[in-house]
C-alpha cells in the first residue's frame, strides 16, 4: 500500500468524486484527427470536463490496441508525430489545461528518448504521468526512479488476469491511479463487458489505495452502472475516436457523460 503525499493525478480524480461523481480520462492520439485539430480537441475535452487526458504516443507495432486506436495511431505516425513533437507542442501549452496530463505509449520511444531527459523535458511540459502498456513490473525500477525524480507518476496496468498476489506488489508503489484494464485483448468498444469483471474490480479497490479507473471497452455511460463504487474513474478512447470521425467533436461527445 502507498503512503506517500496524493499526486496531482490522484487528487484529480478524488476531487471528482467528493463531487459525486467518477472521473472522466479520455484518449486520444497524439496528432489526430490532425496536428492542428488535435489541439483543438484536447482544449475542448480539457473545458468539456475531462479530469485526465491520456495522450497517445503513435508507435509502429501498438500490440494492445484495437483496431480504431491502431489505424489512428499510424496515421499519425505517417504525419510525423514523434514524441519530441509532442513534448515541445506541450510545452507551448504548458499551464493552459486544468486536466491532468498523461501520455501513454510503449517502452522504445521512450527508452530511446532517454529516460532521465524524458522526465525532465515531460515535467517541463507539464506532464503529469506515464502509461507503458509493454513494460512489465520487473522491468520497471528504471522508468519508475526516472519518473518520481521530477514528481511524476507511472501509472499500474492490471486486469483480469492479475491475481491479489500480483497487485499487492503493484500496490507498494502505486501512484496517481489504477488503470485496470476490463477485457483480456485490445483496445476497443465493447457491447458488454466479462461477467467476472464485478469480482476482480472488487479484489483490486481492496488492495490499492490509489484510485481505480476502468479502460478497454468503454464506449457509454450505462455500461458503468453496475459497479457503483468500486471504480473512481473511467477511460474512453475508441469511442471518441469513432465520434470524431463520424463528424462529432470532443464538447459533444463529452456531454454524454456528464
């Protein structure tokens, strides 16, 4: 279990919901649906309420996600996003959104980038934590001490198939929040989530004191109903992905979950 000072992140959420309600994480690619309008989109989530953003860094080889975020990502990537654009665009921006700021991508990107100047240039830009789908716990110490240096947070990735032994280890450490991932595969909408989702949601908010947020598969509002408090934020990708490409815009699709 964590006793350190609340993060940013987590106070984020924990503001949320003294408010009565569950934090809201949208995802989004780094550079979609273009370089400009991505900002655009981001500022408008950021006013429309969202506590966190999570903002993917494009790789070649995103084994974890779906098909909408995949073709998304290597758009991006054919328009030359790269994670010094991202970093250098952010610090433009830096102190320009109440959310927190999250980037998630796999290890290479930011293992070449250089993990000491990584955190030094994202805390520069106003980052406030890292997801790394692809970096085991037991390879994490590095990224991890890199991170807490400049008062970052590596955010936990566990699902259904983490046992409490497993997420009493990620619990020592733990900071910001839980991402708990709610299907075994990839990213993307979902008509329904597993039945056993129910009783390992519960095992992990007993184990963490960080706040649990629930991704993979989220695309409405209802399909949050039936775990009450057992979760404190939820994160959607996907789903904004396909409303931005059917035309909507961020402030719309936001609005559905207020």
């Amino acid at each position: 279990m964590t006793t350190l000072t609340k993060s940013r992140l987590e106070q984020k959420i924990r503001e949320a919901n003294e408010a009565g309600r569950k934090a809201l994480i949208p995802y989004l690619p780094a550079g979609y649906p273009d370089k400009e309008r991505f900002w655009r989109e981001l500022s408008a989530l950021d006013k429309s309420g969202a506590d966190i953003i999570e903002i993917g860094v494009p790789f070649s080889d995103p084994v974890a996600d779906g098909p909408v975020v995949e073709r998304a990502s290597l758009q991006c990537l054919e328009a030359g996003i790269t994670l010094d654009w991202i970093l250098a665009e952010l610090k433009k921006r830096k102190g320009g959104f109440k959310a927190g700021i999250v980037l998630m991508g796999y290890y290479n990107p930011f293992y070449k980038y250089g993990l000491d100047r990584l955190a030094a240039d994202a805390a520069e830009a106003g980052v406030t934590g890292f997801i790394v789908p692809d970096l085991p716990m037991e390879e994490s110490e590095d990224m991890t001490k890199a991170l807490a240096a400049r008062g970052l947070d590596l955010i936990p990735l566990v699902g259904l198939n983490t046992n409490e032994e497993r997420m009493k280890l990620y619990a020592d450490n733990a900071r910001g929040y839980v991402y708990f991932v709610s299907v075994l595969g990839t990213t993307g909408e979902r008509t329904s989530l597993p039945e056993e989702i129910a009783g390992r949601l519960a095992v992990a908010k007993r184990v963490f004191d960080v706040p649990l947020a629930l991704g993979f598969g989220i695309s409405r509002p209802e399909q949050l109903t039936t775990f009450g408090d057992t979760i404190d934020a939820v994160v959607f990708g996907s789903s904004l992905i396909k409303h931005l490409d059917q035309g909507g815009d961020s402030a719309g699709f936001m609005a559905r979950w207020k």
